[in-house]
C-alpha cells in the first residue's frame, strides 16, 4: 500500500506539470475571436490572472507534488511556471495587439494589459516568487507603450513649432504661417478627440496620467474649458452617434 501510494503522488505530480505545460501552451496560442475594439483589457489577460491567483490557494499541496516529481526546490519550479505563464500570456497579448490598425491604439491596448498584469501580481502572493526585478521590469514595459502611444497620436500636433506661449510667431514664421500651424493643431486634435474618446483605459490612474501627459500639448482654438472637458472624454469609451464636431 505505501509503494502504491507513493507511485499514484509520483503519477499525480507528472499530471499536474503535463496539465500547466498544456495550459501554457494553450495560452500563447489561443486564437478566440474576442475583441476588444477600444483597447480595453482582454478577457483572456484577467482569465490568465485568474487562474495563476487560484494557482496560488494551494501552492502547499503543489509544492509537494513537485517535490515528488523533481530535486529542484518546489518554490522555484512554482516560480519558474509561473513567469512561464506570463511569458506566453505577453506573446499571445502581442499577436492580438496588431489586428488594430490603429498603431496608437495597439500601444494603448498593450500598455492596458501588461498594466493589469503588473498590478495583479504586485497584489498577489505571485510578487514573491516573481520578485521585485520582474514587477520593475514590466512596470517600464507599461511606461513603454505609454510614451510610444503619446509619441504616435500626438506627433502630428506638436509640429507646431515656432510659436511662442501666447500664440505669437517667432523664428521668422509668418502671421499666415502661424494661423495655418494652429488650424492643423485644431484639426488633428478634432480627429483623436472623435476617435480616442471611444477607446477605454479602464484603470483610473493610468487614465488620469495620460490625460495629463496630452494636456501639455499647446492649443489656441479651444478654451481652457473646453479643452478639459474634451481630455476629460478621452479613454471613456464612448460610442459617437451624433456628427463630427
């Protein structure tokens, strides 16, 4: 009984690292049809996040079984699945990131999802095994993407240059020119405002960052007003049903 009890825990163990290689494998690969057209956190990244939390109410009894399996320490070999999970969420997430056609919208889509990541592990028993290294590292992953979406959405508008705080033209730019720069601004921010005021960033700090980021860009038809009410729109995830402003 106790050599037959001792081979169902070795058996047991071997399941369970064949059940989380099949997941993981299932993981990098899914292909659902899902999408999240305003950017907005995939269900599959909160279904992962899930799972690993669940994971980790019974790392005892994991820890044992991968005792039995293997000599490495079981906390290690818990942590070793654990990023390999992660790793093939990241990939998965980065496939899904190019069917927007939108390149700024893909970088707001991944920021959104490797932000939900950071902030659940850094919430969950996972921070310890996954260490500081790794939630630092992904934190300026999130950073990342945060900038290459200003830099992409907001190019357009900050070639106006030359102008002075007070709209004034300096480094021998024409009244004409001046007039023509700030009429481009005005018609680019028009476009993100309709677009981007459809796409979500669904945690409020993040959000609030990046609505303080665009606001340094200058303006010269809208007033102080309007302008923080249309950044207030941005990342809300509105559907637009009335013409263009």
């Amino acid at each position: 009984m106790r050599d037959s009890a001792l081979n169902l825990t070795k058996r047991l163990a071997q399941t369970a690292q064949e059940t989380f290689g099949d997941f993981e494998e299932a993981v990098e690969k899914d292909a659902t049809k899902t999408s999240v057209l305003d950017g907005t956190v995939h269900p599959l990244t909160s279904y992962v996040i899930n799972y690993v939390k669940f994971l980790f109410d019974y790392q005892s009894t994991l820890k044992q079984l991968f005792q039995e399996f293997d000599d490495n320490e079981p906390e290690a070999q818990l942590a070793s699945l654990t990023t390999r999970i992660m790793t093939a969420l990241q990939n998965n997430l980065d496939g899904k990131s190019k069917q927007y056609k939108d390149p700024a919208l893909t970088q707001l889509f991944l920021m959104n999802n490797i932000h939900y990541i950071v902030r659940s592990v850094r919430r969950s028993e996972a921070k310890d095994l996954l260490g500081d290294d790794w939630v630092q590292i992904h934190r300026r992953i999130v950073q990342q993407h945060a900038n290459q979406y200003k830099r992409i959405s907001w190019a357009k508008c900050l070639t106006v240059q030359g102008v002075g705080a007070d709209g004034s033209g300096s480094g021998g730019l024409s009244r004409a020119m001046v007039k023509d720069r700030f009429k481009t601004f005005n018609v680019h921010f028009e476009e993100l405002h309709q677009r981007q005021s459809q796409w979500t960033v669904p945690d409020s700090e993040l959000r609030e960052s990046l609505r303080l980021a665009v606001a340094e860009v200058k303006y010269i038809r809208y007033s102080v007003e309007d302008l923080e009410r249309m950044l207030n729109e941005f990342f809300e995830g509105k559907t637009w049903s009335e013409p263009k402003r």
